[in-house]
C-alpha cells in the first residue's frame, strides 16, 4: 500500500509541474491582454531534439510581450510577478484543512503547483528591467534581439 501512495503521489507531482508550467505562462498572457500589450504564445518553442530534451532543455511555453514603448512599466512588471497568484488556490486548500501529512498525493501536487508559482529569473529580470525594455521599444532604431540561443 505504501509503494503505491508514492508512485500515485509522484505521478500527481509530475503531472502538476506539467500543467502549473503552462498555467505559469498564462498568467502573464492574462495580465498583458488585462493591460492591452500585445503578446504571442508559444508551445514548445524550438523543440527539434528527441524526448529528454523537450521535457528538459527548453521551456514548455513561452510568453514574449511586444509593447510599443507607450505602455506604463508597472503593467510588465505586474505581467511579470503574476505567478505568485498561482499560489493562492493552495493556500486556500492549506487554511481549510485539506493539505495534512495525512494525503501525501495533495501535498506531492501542492508542491509541484507551488513550484510553478514561482516566477523565474527571467521574470524578476522584466520585472526589475522593465522601463529599459520599454525604452528600446520605443526607439524604433534598436532591433530587439532574441536571446533564446
């Protein structure tokens, strides 16, 4: 019985990390339409190798905001804090009772939720930058350049 609730419990665990990592993304696409700055979406970005890299190598989605440069600051930087709000739901779970040693697949799926409403480096660098990418999208002069290689 135990080997079971570890193997249902890693599984919830996985299978919570897949789908906060997507959810992660659409809270910044949801925060950018709210702000009316235009965004694109992409899954998978640049997946060409086999199976082990694309659940390893590159992110599962991704969220690249394309504003004009009019936009305030505050509206990339709420864009890009806004996965905190994933944690919410769990913390709502965890005050009525829900989240006790007792369910150990709930709290091996609050986990992977909780690490998915982090916000990456990434993030904390448009959130802590976000009046420089705002300034190079108003000078029409300087091409933005990826930096996905």
């Amino acid at each position: 019985m135990i080997g079971s609730n570890v193997v249902v419990a890693g599984c919830a665990l996985t299978l919570a990390v897949a789908v906060g990592l997507v959810a992660h993304e659409w809270t910044h696409a949801v925060v950018l339409r709210l702000a009316r700055v235009e965004y694109s979406v992409s899954y998978l970005p640049g997946r060409t190798d086999g199976l082990l890299a694309l659940l390893t190598t590159r992110p599962w989605a991704a969220v690249t905001p394309r504003p004009t440069g009019g936009e305030p600051p505050w509206t990339l930087r709420l864009a890009a804090l806004a996965p905190f709000l994933l944690a919410i739901p769990v913390f709502g779970l965890a005050a009525a009772g829900y989240m006790t040693t007792e369910t150990p697949i709930t709290a091996a799926a609050a986990i992977g939720w909780l690490a998915c409403a982090l916000p990456s480096p990434q993030d904390f660098s448009v959130a802590v930058h976000a009046h420089r990418l705002l300034e190079r999208s108003a000078d029409p002069t300087t091409a933005a350049t990826s930096r996905a290689d």
